[in-house]
C-alpha cells in the first residue's frame, strides 16, 4: 500500500464528498476503511479500499426503474442514465 494506491485525508475528503472529521468519527466507529502509517506521523488510505466504500454507499441508494449509475475511477457518480431530465 504505497506510491498511487495511497489516498491523504485531503483526496479521500475530496472523493468521498465527507468532511475529515466525519471520516476520522466513521474510522473510530468501524464504519470506514481503517487509514495506515506510511511513514511516521504520515495516516494514509488505500484507494482500492476508500473507492469500494463510496461505491457501497451509493449503491445502498434506492433508483427508480431505468435509472442506472456510471462511476468515475474515483468511485464517484458520473452519469445518471435513463433519468428524465
């Protein structure tokens, strides 16, 4: 887990869409990935894991019918299709 698969506080706020405060309360409570040490003083994510668990939020939301998601390599929603706009 290092070089590009390491996310810092900053990029995982800025993929997930959830303040750092709310990341560190979801990490002590069990309910997102756990951050490593790189190096001393340095807390890290991994990537593979910050973007499964934006992905398992988002699919946890309810669509109508025809309506389908497309993802970023961020995991983040791009596209919403089928959706009357």
């Amino acid at each position: 887990m290092a070089g590009e698969k390491a996310l810092r506080i900053s990029e995982v706020v800025d993929h997930t869409g959830v303040s750092n405060a709310a990341i560190r309360k979801m990490v002590k409570d069990g309910q997102f990935p756990q951050p490593y040490s790189p190096t001393p003083g340095i807390r890290a994510w991994d990537r593979e894991a910050v973007q499964q668990w934006n992905r398992d939020r988002l699919d946890d939301t309810p669509l109508p019918d025809g309506v389908s998601k497309r993802y970023d390599r961020h995991g983040q929603i791009v596209t919403v299709e089928g959706a009357n706009t």
